[in-house]
C-alpha cells in the first residue's frame, strides 16, 4: 500500500514543495492550514507519518504533537518544521514525543533522509519487529521492568538519549536496546568511550581527516560520525570530552553536518545520537566542566540504568546467564552455584555493579572444582573496593614489595635503600599508579580521572616504569 503523509502548514508554497517531494519518493500527501483541519483529517484517515509546521494560525504544532502522543499512543511518527536555529523550540518538540525536526528553509536531502526514517519507524508499528530484538537487559526487578518499558518508548524517537548511571551498570547495553529496537536497528551502531580518545586526536576520530591535511594522513579517513551514517552513535564518558571538543560537537548535532580536517565544506550526517557517563553531568555544567548548551542538547530524554545493589533480586539470573555464557567459551559445562555462593553475591554490594559480578565469576570460574562455586572460590574480600589496595591478597609481588617498603621507611629517603631520589620518587610513582590501577580493576580510563592526569600522560608513565601490558 502507498505511504499517506499529512502536511500541516500555513504557507501554501511550503506545502506544495513539501507535496511534490514526497510525491516523487512515492508517498501521497493531505495537507492541511490549521490545527482544526490537521484534527479531522486525523480522525478520518490513517496516517504513515505527519510533518508540522509550528507556528499555525489557530496553535502551534506542539499541540498537535501532544494530541497525537495521547490520542494516538504515540504510534504515528510526528516530525516538525522549526525556524532556523530556534533549537528551543526543536528540543520542546521532541520532548513531547516528536521523532525529528528540520529547519527552514527546508533542506530536500534532509527531508528525504527524515521521510525515509519515518516510514521505517511506521513499518515497525505494523510488523511488530521492535518485540522481536534480542533482550539485552536482563531482570525483573521494578527498576528494570521499569526501564524496559522507557527504551521501547524512546526508541520509537530520533531524539538525543543521555544515560545516566553507575560505572558497569550497562549503559552500553541500553544504548545497544534503544538501537536495535528503533528504526535504525539494521544500521551501524557505533561506540566510544570518549575519555579513551588522546585530546589531539579527537577531533580526526570524530570527524575525520582529508589526506595530506597534517603529517601522517596518507589518506582520507572517515570519522565517527561517517562510519556511524544511518544509524547510532553512542558516545560514552562525554563528560570526559574536553570543552574545545564539546564546542565542535554541538555544532555537529545542531547542523547534523561535519567537516574533516583539511575539508574545505561540511558533510551532511544522519546519526542518531546517545551519551551516557558514570558522573553527575548537571554538577559537571555547575562546575564549569561541560558546556550548559550542550548538556540541554545531549539530555533531551534522560534514562537512568539502576545500580546492582538496587536489583539484588536479579543476581541469580544474572549469575545463571553469565555462567551460561562462560562455560559455553570454555566449552565445558556451566557449574553450579551453592546456595551460600549465591547468598553471599545477593548480600555483596557491587561497587562495580554487573561488570564487576562478570569479573568475580569469571574468576570463581577459573577457580572452582568439581563443578561447584563456593563462597570461598568467589573471593569477594578481593574486589571490597578501595581497601583492596591494602589487602595482601590482592596485591601483586611488585606491590607487596613496594608497600612493605613503605610501611618501614613511611616515606622518608634513605641512602641505605635507595640509590637516588629519583629511584625513591619512582618506587613512590609505581606505587600509587599500580594500587589505583588496581582500585579500578585496571580500567585506566578511571584510574588516569582518580589520579587527575590525562590518559596520554597514564600511558607514557606505565611505559617508563615498566607496568604497560
């Protein structure tokens, strides 16, 4: 059946431009000058998608938005037609439930690219297939049942996502779920964790780079952003992006066009965008951190991925599929889990919440017999946080060495043990890196923010003092 669109604007030489290009990409059109119209042709015929303009000479569009998020339950894509650069008015919109937006004077590639998506997103409704993606998040706890239900919502949306939550609590996951059940799910997904990203090499990793633009491009490369076209781009730890780069990418999302390096004109980009970082983002702007302009256009819809420790009920599912998961990598059969194992795990409070479950298993994994996890094998007193820095257990050889020396010299220089101070500075040096390596179970993305230096400057020092894999 050929697509239906209702047109919703004022201004009869829009509506015919609107018209003869959606006639052309196959689709028939209603158009209609005013809320009361758009109304009844609403109610008499059943719609692929809607397209709005704002400003109408009985309302504006967000009220045709609202009406149809709550007559319609959201199920007709609804996209609106916003003055340029009145990004305000763009966020409203998608807050209220509209899929996207486009600026005047309307761009006709633009347009298309956003007619495309909304049939997709229509065909969804029909077929039912956002029910078919895998279920990545797993539990049945309040919270989590809880955040299900706001995925399938927001992947009905084009809108930007931040989400929130606890470092390994799996916001990559539901940045993973909103994509395969939206109407991008057959296109890329591409991650990031921004903070991983050197500061001068930034700007070519998100936008890419012409050839010959710096020393050392022998050849055109596609950024992020370009390898991501058509689908999702999920920017993780952009709290951790520096505020030049924060700059250039508000511009991206603003204009949703980028410019390589070394290009002389932006390149249009159709890339939905959804970030997430373990940090408190709005504490961030308050300290002058990141960008308030930025962090409106980024958290249009916010979701908050729920701390382990608030789903203890979910462990022994949880520890079931991961198990599961591990044995059938090791290709023997999955072990069991005794009951005063899986107490203590219910009773653990999980600092690094599911990342850190997967890293204890794995372990017990490696460590239990006969086919049996015991408490003793999970060895929770090694992953008790901070103290573990302490902890005799969980310290390398290199470590124990180093804090026994400490301990009996407590920091003073001696000649006796120490050649030169720059030897006693370095053991200090090795000391601290390798026991806050340790407190962020080796992520040194973490351990660089813990120890306020660049991720850069991490590297060079594991190199110097020999700890770099």
């Amino acid at each position: 059946m050929q697509p239906l669109a209702l047109v919703v604007d004022d201004e009869p030489d829009i509506c015919e431009l609107l018209t003869l290009t959606l006639q052309r990409m196959d689709v028939r059109c209603h158009t209609a000058a005013t809320l009361e119209q758009a109304r009844r042709l609403l109610a008499e015929h059943r719609y692929h998608f809607c397209l709005t303009d704002m400003r109408l000479p009985d309302g504006d569009g967000l009220e045709l938005v609202e009406r149809i998020q709550r007559d319609l339950d959201g199920q007709l894509p609804i996209a609106v037609i916003t003055a340029h650069g009145n990004t305000d008015t763009a966020i409203n919109a998608l807050k209220l439930g509209a899929f996207d937006f486009v600026s005047k004077p309307v761009d006709l590639e633009r347009l298309r690219g956003l007619v495309q998506l909304a049939l997709r997103l229509n065909r969804e409704r029909d077929d039912q297939s956002a029910t078919s993606a895998p279920r990545l998040l797993l539990g049945e706890a309040p919270a989590m049942r809880k955040l299900r239900a706001q995925i399938a919502k927001v992947a009905r949306s084009d809108a930007p996502i931040y989400i929130s939550g606890e470092s390994g609590s799996g916001k990559e996951l539901a940045a993973r779920s909103i994509h395969l059940q939206g109407p991008r799910a057959e296109q890329p997904f591409v991650a990031v964790n921004c903070g991983a990203i050197p500061t001068e090499l930034m700007e070519s990793e998100f936008f890419g780079h012409k050839k010959g633009s710096f020393t050392g491009a022998h050849r055109d490369k596609p950024g992020l952003f370009q390898s991501a076209a058509g689908g999702t781009l999920f920017l993780d730890e952009v709290a951790d992006l520096p505020l030049p780069m924060q700059v250039k990418l508000l511009r991206t999302i603003q204009e949703k066009a980028v410019r390589p390096i070394g290009a002389g004109q932006e390149v249009p980009v159709d890339v939905r965008i959804l970030c997430a970082t373990h940090k408190d983002l709005s504490q961030e702007v308050i300290e002058g951190r990141f960008r308030n302009d930025l962090y409106y256009r980024i958290n249009v819809i916010e979701i908050q991925v729920p701390a382990l420790r608030e789903r203890a009920g979910d462990i022994p599912l949880l520890a079931d599929t991961i198990l599961r998961r591990i044995a059938r990598a090791a290709g023997s059969p999955p072990p069991e889990l005794a009951p005063a194992a899986l107490g203590a795990l219910q009773r653990y409070r999980f600092p690094g919440n599911v990342r850190q479950l997967e890293n204890i298993l794995e372990r017990a994994f490696t460590l239990c017999d006969e086919g049996l996890i015991r408490e003793e094998d999970l060895n929770l007193e090694q992953d008790a946080g901070p103290s573990s820095a302490v902890n005799p257990v969980s310290r390398s050889p290199r470590a124990e060495a180093i804090a026994d020396s400490h301990e009996q010299y407590r920091g003073q220089f001696e000649t006796g043990h120490y050649g030169s101070l720059d030897e006693f500075l370095e053991s200090i040096e090795r000391q601290t890196i390798e026991s806050t390596l340790q407190e962020t179970r080796w992520n040194r993305t973490a351990a660089a923010q813990k120890l306020g230096i660049s991720f850069r400057s991490l590297r060079y020092r594991l190199k110097k003092l020999g700890l770099e894999d």
